[in-house]
C-alpha cells in the first residue's frame, strides 16, 4: 500500500455544501438545478487554498477545480448503466471514467489496512469515534475526539429532495476524493455526513481541527445559488463539449499523469508552461 500523502483536501475530504436550502419550496429532485462556490482556507491565512464550483444540473453534477484545472461529472446509476465519475483533464484533453463500485471497493481495502496502521491519525480515519453535539437553537453541530474535530455552522434543511440527492453526491465525492488525493481513509467526513443527514442539516461553514485543539486548522467557506447563471450554462456547454471530445484513456494512465501534474504544480513548474 502506497504512504498516505496527508494534503488539505485528503485531510479535510471538503465537499461543497448548500447554504439554503431551508427557505426553497420543494421540487423533484431530476428539476433542482443549483451551484455552490467552495474556498477552503488553511490556518490564518487570507487567500484560499483552493476554489471550486460546483453545478447540479437536472441529470447530473458538475465540479470545476482550478488547481488543477479538470472537471469531474458524478452520474448517478440509471437503467443499464452504473453509477460513475467522469474525470476530464483539461490541460491535456483526456478523460477518465470511474465506475462508482470500483472506488467503493478500493475505499473499503483502504479502511481495513489502515485500521491496523502505527499512525494514530490513519488508524482513527478508518474507524472514528467521534462526541457528538448539536443546538439545535444555533445550528451549531460539532463532532469531537482528541484527535479530529469538527465544528459546523447549519441550518435545517426543509427540502428532502434535494437533500437526498446532495448527500448522494457528497459521500460518493468523498470516498473519490480520498482515492485522488491518495489520502487516509474517509471515515471522519463521512462520520460528519450521517450526523449532517441525520439531524437534516444543510452545512454553512466547516471547521476541522486534527492532532488536537487548534491545530492543523482548515476552514470552508460556501456561498450558494439556488438559479444557474448564464456563466454557469456556458461552463456546462464546455464541459459536454468535453465529454465527447476528449481522448478516453484508462484509470491507471489518467492517474499516473496526473500525479505528475500535481508534481509539477508544487515545485512551481506547470507542465503548461
């Protein structure tokens, strides 16, 4: 098993997450089309670490990184197809489709190897235990342990369609985003899912700490739109564009240059350039 690389979005898995979807009447979930834009702040600092949006469009879920620059399109199973990610690179014009079952099985070895793991932070992602806290008068929802904790700003979610298909997206993102980022195992988000779904609440703001209090800190910050904008049609055009003209190549040849990429990236010398 290859080592853990504990990067931001390995550590935090940040997701992005619907501020209001308390106050929106209730719609079929195929009809609910709405964006969140997503900063994730590290420590103290004042510029985001990474910006993201994310489009759920009528028949699927579009997230759009800058750093790097790709697309990942979730499709949720329908009749004679799977549920999958689509990865579009789009320096390289290439793409990459990864079948939802194939991750839950890597994610699933991943946890049992780690539960047996010498570092205490690894060993507690693949089982967390967390105490949990929730007023329901503020909203505040925390879940705490010596060595991970959250603290969540909500609201009440009121519309069940869409938080149904927003949580469908965000564990399924989670457990991709662990195996991209070649991070520990997910159980800490996903342990902040169910307690999220749980109470329905939509999240405003995420504060994640590990190694104990104040440390480590990362912050994410959401805004949400209910209504696409015209810029926001204009990146699904490009996207669909994409999707049928990008070169397909397998999973292991996708991942591999894009760790190469990422390589790149951090000693400040883009493959782009």
């Amino acid at each position: 098993m290859a080592r853990f690389r504990f990067t931001i979005a390995a550590a935090f898995v940040v997701m992005p997450i619907t501020m209001v979807l308390a106050a929106l009447p209730s719609l079929p979930a195929a009809a609910q089309e709405f964006r969140i834009e997503t900063d994730v702040i590290v420590g103290e600092e004042e510029t985001p670490a990474s910006h993201s949006i994310t489009l759920f469009e009528k028949s699927a879920v579009y997230e759009f990184n800058e750093n790097p620059n790709e697309i990942i399109v979730y499709r949720k199973a329908s009749e004679g197809r799977n549920a999958q990610f689509i990865l579009l690179d789009v320096a390289s014009q290439r793409r990459t489709d990864v079948e939802v079952d194939r991750v839950e099985r890597l994610i699933e070895k991943l946890s049992q190897w780690a539960a047996n793991h010498q570092d205490p932070l690894i060993r507690f992602s693949a089982e967390p235990t967390f105490e949990e806290s929730f007023d329901q008068q503020s909203g505040a929802l925390s879940l705490s342990s010596p060595k991970w904790t959250y603290k969540v700003a909500t609201i009440e979610a009121q519309d069940a369609a869409c938080l149904e298909r927003y949580q469908d997206f965000i564990d399924r993102y989670t457990k991709l985003s662990t195996m991209l980022q070649n991070g520990p195992p997910p159980g800490p988000r996903l342990a902040l899912n169910a307690a999220l779904a749980k109470h329905r609440l939509a999240p405003v703001e995420i504060q994640r700490t590990t190694g104990g209090e104040n440390k480590n800190a990362v912050r994410a910050t959401h805004i949400f739109s209910w209504r696409l904008s015209r810029e926001d049609r204009a990146r699904l055009d490009e996207a669909q564009a994409f999707l049928a003209s990008f070169d397909k190549v397998d999973n292991e040849q996708f991942m591999s240059a894009r760790a190469k990429q990422a390589q790149s990236i951090v000693r400040g010398q883009s493959t782009d350039d």
